[in-house]
C-alpha cells in the first residue's frame, strides 16, 4: 500500500529492547493527533510506504531501502548512535539525520549509581554468601569522600553527575572540549598529563563517552595501572573502549578491585569468555539503556521535529546530519 499524500511520520518495523513498535507509533500518534501516523509491519510494506514519506523514524536505514526513499527527507534515528547508518549516502542526498540522544539519560544515569553502589556496599559478596546460607560479616566501603571521573559529559555523563550530587563525592568530567565546563567539580580533556593525574586521584571511573578513533582502546593496560587498586571501572558505552585483555590482567593481578560491564568486546560476550568467571565483575547485557520510558521520551523528540519540519525550521532537535 503507497504512503498517501496525508502520511506525515513513516515508523519502519524494528523495535528496541523487546518492546513492540506498535507502542513507539501509538506514542507518536498520541504526540501528533493532527498527523498521520502509518507502521510499516512488514518488508513490503516498509519498500512501498518509504517510496513517497518525506520524514521516516525507526532504529535502522539499511542502503537498499534508502535507495527507495525517493522523496526522503529526514530521518529520525530512534538509537542515540548514529555510526550504524549510511550516513555518507544520506548526506549527499541532502537527507537530515537525527538521533535519540538524551532519551537514556535518567534511566542509565540510575544504572551507573546502582553499579556504583553495588561495589560500594559489595553486594557481589553478599549474593555469594546468601547463595550458600552463609551468614557471615564482610568489609565494605563507604561511597562519601569518594572521586568519581567520568568520561564522556553528554545526555549519560551528565544524568550521572547529577545523580552523584546528594552523595558528597567529588566529580571529575573528561572531555573533548574541556572549556566548555560541565556539571562535574573539575572538567578535563583528554591531554596526557590532566587525564592521567585525574585517574591516579579516581576510585569510579565511569564509562559514558561515544566510540570514536580516540576512545576505542582508551582504558588501556597504562591507565589500568595508573588508577588505584582499590578504583571500579563502569562502563556504559562501548565495549572496545575498555582493552578486554587488558582488563583481565588488570582484575587477576588486583591492579583495580572490580568492574561493572554493560557493554563487552566481543558482544555478545560468548559463553566460554573468562570474564563470565571473574568474581569481581558485574556483567549486564547491554540493558542499561532499557526503561518502560523509551518511546515517550523518544517520541516528544520526533514529533517536535515535525512540527520543526512543517513550520520550515533551518535546524531540527538532535540533528546529526547534515
């Protein structure tokens, strides 16, 4: 069935985190009562509708269907990463790119704190030990006086931040353009000196910056070293920024105390990985970005742009592209 002159918003099948799409185009619909709204179920009916659709949302773009998207104009990415896509395609189609950044803020801000206080309260130990009917004392730590760095001062960095700020630890932002400041104590960039003097003063450092050429291999076997044996590593944004082998020295040989890994390299992690088998880590499947919220916060996002897109706006929300 072609799109019709009155479809406004093109949703494509996919969904994100076990959630059906019906539920992200019944938002969008909530959100646009005097819009069109059309799902499109299945393959077929995603290669016929993208034909005529000017604005289309959805998780992926594959190639083949953007060649089909003859009257394409923008596209709203419903991931917050946007390296997926074929961005270099859409550009010189003149084809505007936005993404979902900002929409896993709280809930993955929440993640890091529960990470964070997990290793704080040693909850690992206390599951072990419950397991077993073990009633038996241990040491903990007290999260109050603590130095949290983290990487990355985005929608994630800073819902983090702001989530510390009851507990009374100091905060250390990185990031690429450190002038810019930040809601952290102290905000440094990514240069030898400052960033390796701010992980030798870390006990959390907390992992929420993109994967780029200068993130991929970041924590490294040096920065391993360099931080305090008794510091945490969480990561929540790529597994290639952390050196996978690197980390397993680092965790046998106690050059740090632990890590809480949402996200893996290799992913998934197979079954047969050491780090299932290392006492000292959290492993959670790449779920810190779930939240019963998703599509709502992602549909005020999408249905602003297309208020945006009809009232003849020069810049949309979150546009990425061109």
């Amino acid at each position: 069935m072609p799109a019709t002159d009155e479809t406004d918003l093109l949703v494509l099948r996919k969904g994100t985190h076990g959630t059906p799409i019906e539920q992200y185009a019944e938002t969008l619909r909530d959100r646009l009562p005097d819009r069109t709204v059309e799902l499109a179920r299945t393959p077929t009916a995603e290669r016929e509708l993208i034909e005529d659709a000017r604005f289309v949302t959805g998780m992926t773009l594959e190639e083949e269907l953007l060649e089909a998207a003859s009257s394409l104009e923008v596209f709203a990415c419903a991931y917050a990463g946007t390296g997926h896509l074929p961005l270099d395609r859409l550009r010189e189609r003149g084809v505007a790119v936005t993404n979902a950044s900002g929409v896993h803020g709280p809930n993955m801000g929440e993640h890091v704190l529960g990470a964070i206080l997990h290793f704080t309260r040693r909850f690992h130990v206390a599951e072990r030990r419950q397991r077993r009917r073990e009633w038996r004392h241990y040491k903990a730590h007290e999260l109050q006086g603590s130095t949290v760095t983290i990487v990355g001062l985005g929608a994630i960095g800073r819902a983090t931040a702001e989530r510390l700020e009851p507990f009374d630890v100091e905060t250390i932002g990185v990031r690429y353009s450190p002038e810019k400041g930040g809601p952290t104590d102290e905000v440094v960039g990514f240069d030898d000196e400052p960033f390796e003097d701010a992980l030798a003063r870390t006990d959390y450092l907390v992992l929420a910056c993109p994967l780029t050429d200068l993130t991929r291999g970041l924590i490294d076997r040096d920065v391993m070293i360099t931080l305090d044996p008794e510091a945490v590593i969480v990561n929540v944004a790529r597994g290639p920024v952390i050196d996978t082998d690197a980390l397993l020295e680092a965790l046998r040989s106690s050059w740090i105390r632990g890590a809480s890994l949402d996200v893996t390299d290799p992913e998934p992690l197979p079954e047969d990985h050491p780090l299932w088998n290392v006492g000292n880590v959290q492993i959670t499947p790449h779920n810190a970005g779930q939240t019963p919220r998703y599509y709502d916060r992602l549909a005020d996002i999408v249905a602003e742009n297309v208020r945006r897109v009809d009232d003849g706006a020069d810049e949309l929300r979150n546009q990425v592209v061109p």
